[in-house]
C-alpha cells in the first residue's frame, strides 16, 4: 500500500538505462536533423555528459542554419529519403 500511495516507479533497467543513451547521443551528434528532439532534450536537461567537441558543435550549428533554407531544406529531405532506401532496394534485388 505504502507503493501505491507514494506512487513509487520502478528503477531503469539497463535496457532502458542504454536505449537512453543511445538516443542522447544520436540527437546530439545528429541535431541539425532532428531540432525538436534537440529542443526537447535540452530543456529537460537529458544531455548529462560534456558537449565540448568545438568541432562537431560548428558543423552541427552551421548545417542548422543552411537547412533554414527552404531550398536546401527540400533537396535534404529528398536525398535523405533517397539514402535510407538504398540499403533496403539492395536487399530487394538480390
């Protein structure tokens, strides 16, 4: 009863504890893509691990900034989608 009044929640299991990370760091590395799940992360703070690779953080801010272009932001999309086939016609026609 104790549980249920103090809405107690289960600990992470490593599955869960690692899926975490995963995710953190795919958005970190790739949040020029995926800038709501960037925004999100970053406000609730889920990023726990330094973000200093001054490198990385140039690229990332810069392609962010081309892909405000509607243009270049559409010919992304298409090759991107494009890419993501690829592997999965390959597979097809063998």
């Amino acid at each position: 009863m104790w549980a249920i009044d103090e809405k107690v929640k289960k600990p992470a299991t490593f599955l869960g504890v690692g899926g975490h990370k995963i995710f953190r760091d795919l958005i970190y590395n790739t949040r020029a893509f995926f800038r709501a799940d960037h925004i999100f992360y970053k406000e609730h703070n889920l990023y726990d691990f330094p973000q200093k690779n001054i490198k990385l953080r140039l690229s990332n801010y810069l392609f962010a900034l081309l892909l405000k272009i509607p243009k270049i932001r559409k010919l992304v999309n298409q090759e991107a989608r494009q890419r993501m086939i690829e592997p999965l016609q390959k597979v097809l026609e063998d």
